[in-house]
C-alpha cells in the first residue's frame, strides 16, 4: 500500500505513487503529464494524466465495494444515455486492497473545459 495508512484511510499519496499502481498494470500508457486534483474528491483521489484521462483511487476501505459497483454501472450504462458517462478502461481488476483500487477513463470534451478551469 503506497502512502500513509490511517484509521480513516490513506493519506499523503503523491502523483508519481499514484502512476506507479496504475502504470503496474497497464505499463503501455505512455505518462507525458500527471497531476493530481487536491481540492476534489471528497471520499476519491484523482489523477489528471496527459490531460486526457481521468485516474480515481478510492480513498478509505469502507468506499471500496461501492466504488467497484460503480465501475461495474458504468460499463453497463455506455450508450444507453444521452450524455457522456465516463467509461472505466482502465480498472485495478479483482483487487481490493486499499491503496490498489482504482478506475481509469478518458476526459470527456465537455468535462475538459471544467477540470481545466479547477486544476488552475
């Protein structure tokens, strides 16, 4: 588990940490950019990558069934909707081990414009 462990979860993660559980398993993602989102993400970490792909990592154990199931609603909803639902390519598979969880999806053209005008 990278990071700090706490009672309340993990804490004190840094980018590079962050790329390094992803990139483990989907070692073709080529990292131009990394940067982390610290003002959002109440009960997630988020990592902004090559400004293209959107990387969450749940942040306290007790989150991590719901946040599996989210995964699982997500792939099921694609091309159902009238608007863009984030499409998680990239997951940490069977694991749940806090700390190696995570979703992966591209940023979608509308939400580009509002995580650039947060990240700044």
């Amino acid at each position: 588990m990278n990071g700090k462990a706490s009672r309340n979860g993990i804490k004190n993660r840094s980018a590079s940490q962050f790329c390094g559980i992803y990139h483990t398993k989907y070692p073709g993602i080529d990292i131009c950019s990394a940067r982390q989102l610290t003002h959002d993400g109440e009960f997630n970490d988020i990592l902004i990558v090559n400004d293209d792909l959107v990387f969450r990592f749940p942040r306290y154990a007790e989150n991590i069934p719901g946040f599996l199931r989210e995964i699982q609603l997500l792939a099921k909803l694609q091309g159902r909707l009238p608007l863009p639902i984030p499409n998680p390519i990239y997951t940490s598979g069977t694991t749940t081990e806090l700390g190696n969880v995570f979703m992966g999806y591209g940023l979608s053209r509308e939400n580009r414009y509002l995580w650039r005008r947060w990240a700044v």
